[in-house]
C-alpha cells in the first residue's frame, strides 16, 4: 500500500544544492512540508521561494551538521513550523581526494565528523522521536532517509576515507533498520552513483585541484533529480536501500563475490588515471 504523503513533514539536510535541493522540490511536489538546511541562507532562501511560487510549504534553517545541537535544533524547527515531522534526509557531506598516507588527522576528523557522525546523530534523534508518535494510518511513525553512496560497498584508492564514511552510514542504516523495524520506523540508505551536482568542483577544490581518484565519467553522470524522484517513491513504498542504477549495483556486488577481480579492476582503472598517456 502506498502511502499519501500529503501534509507529511520532512527535513533535510545539505538541501542548498544538488541531491539536496532536489529532493527538496520533488517531495513538495508530493504534498509533503519541507523545511531545508545547509549553511548557505541565500540558496535556501531560493530553494524555499521556488517551492513556495509552486504552491508547496517551506521553511529553512541556516546549520551547521557538525556544529553540536543543530540537528536537534532543525526537528525542533520543522515542528515549530508544522507542527510534526515525519521524515529525515540525511543529505549533508562532501568528498576528499587523498592517498591514505597524505590525510591528515584534522581532514579524517572533519570528513567524517560530516558525513557520518552529523548524519547519525540526525538519526538518532528523529528515531527518539519518531518513537513517541502513533502511526498514521496504520502506517510508519517516522522515515529516516540517509544518503550513503554507491561507493558504500567498495573502499576507493585515493578516496578511502570519503568510502568508508558512506560505508559506515550504509552499515549503521541497515543496524537501524532491523532494530526499529517492528517499531514501524523505517530507516532507508540512498546510494548514488556519480550525480550531476557541485560535489565534484567542492571535492576538486578540497583536493588541490587535480583528480586522483576513480569517478564516474562525465557521459554516465546521472541528473539530481533521477534520485530525487527515487527517495519520493521510498517515501511512498518504504525499503531498505535506493538505488538509481542496476549496472552499478550488479558490478559492486560481483564484486564482493570476487575480490580479486575487483582490486584487479581497481588497480587498472588506477594506473590509466595515473598515466593518461601509456
């Protein structure tokens, strides 16, 4: 049975651009309230005016996910400005391209203090309070929504520590997910391939300015909305993992069936990108 998503509450992190921003709209487009953060008060004050020219119900808090009490500041946000709240998307994280041996302490502690402690934490606290609400119509009491990656199930050279922050997200999603499932919370991960959003220049920047690491070409990025519209229909028919790309999907777990052929396949993709020209 799928479930009217009309009037339900959602918010959602890292909402100023890309996967963000896009889940945004399309879950207003569905009825839902929205309220949006990120630390940039001029894009969500766009994504809030779009959505409101369309006849759809906004709001926006300016945070910081790493910055303590923020996400609690945000539930706190989306029930004083609906009244409720019925969904989390934890969306909010940036990629680094490093070899193992050049991350500092300060750039591990940072990325994943982002990408998995801040999501975790949103985690946690809309599971406390989704647990104190009554299921709507004999359905859920609450849908928690993280944004894990594609690259959750492989470690990545040169782009091991943004890999296993996704990969701890993936684990910690599945955790939950079993534990609240006869609780009526759902807990689903998100994992992208490559998408057409501003994470990549953010990266490339972070980095220095020169890609190092394996990443999906330009040709097969696939546009932000492509996983909006997914997490609309994991909203509406919950399951434990979105995906927007069997191929993807159907390598990664070859291979974990074949390891080797999988550091083989790595390790070739590696050496092209280290020598362009041989």
């Amino acid at each position: 049975m799928s479930i009217n998503l009309s009037g339900r509450t959602i918010a959602i992190t890292g909402a100023s651009s890309g996967i963000g921003r896009a889940t945004a709209i399309a879950c207003a487009n569905a009825g839902m309230n929205v309220i949006v953060a990120a630390r940039r008060e001029d894009e969500l004050n766009r994504v809030v005016e779009d959505i409101r020219a369309a006849g759809g119900r906004a709001a926006y808090v300016v945070m910081d996910v790493s910055n303590p009490h923020d996400n609690a500041r945000l539930i706190e946000a989306a029930l004083d400005h609906f009244g409720s709240i019925y969904s989390v998307f934890a969306n909010a994280g940036y990629g680094l391209e490093r070899a193992v041996l050049s991350y500092t302490q300060a750039e591990l502690d940072d990325i994943f203090r982002v990408n998995f402690w801040a999501s975790l934490e949103l985690s946690r606290l809309a599971a406390e309070r989704f647990l104190k609400q009554e299921p709507v119509n004999g359905g859920k009491r609450g849908h928690i929504l993280v944004c894990s990656s594609c690259v959750s199930k492989i470690g990545l050279p040169n782009y091991a520590a943004y890999s296993a922050s996704k990969s701890l997200q993936d684990h910690f999603a599945r955790a939950m997910r079993i534990e609240l499932a006869d609780k009526s919370v759902a807990v689903s991960s998100v994992h992208p391939i490559g998408t057409k959003t501003e994470f990549f220049d953010t990266a490339k920047r972070l980095s220095g300015g020169k890609r190092i690491s394996i990443q999906t070409p330009e040709r097969f990025k696939q546009p932000a909305e492509t996983v909006a519209d997914a997490i609309v229909r994991c909203l509406r028919k919950p399951k434990g993992e979105v995906w927007t790309s069997f191929p993807m999907r159907a390598m990664l777990a070859l291979a974990t069936l074949a390891p080797s052929f999988a550091d083989w396949m790595l390790l070739r993709r590696q050496r092209q990108l280290n020598n362009p020209q041989a």
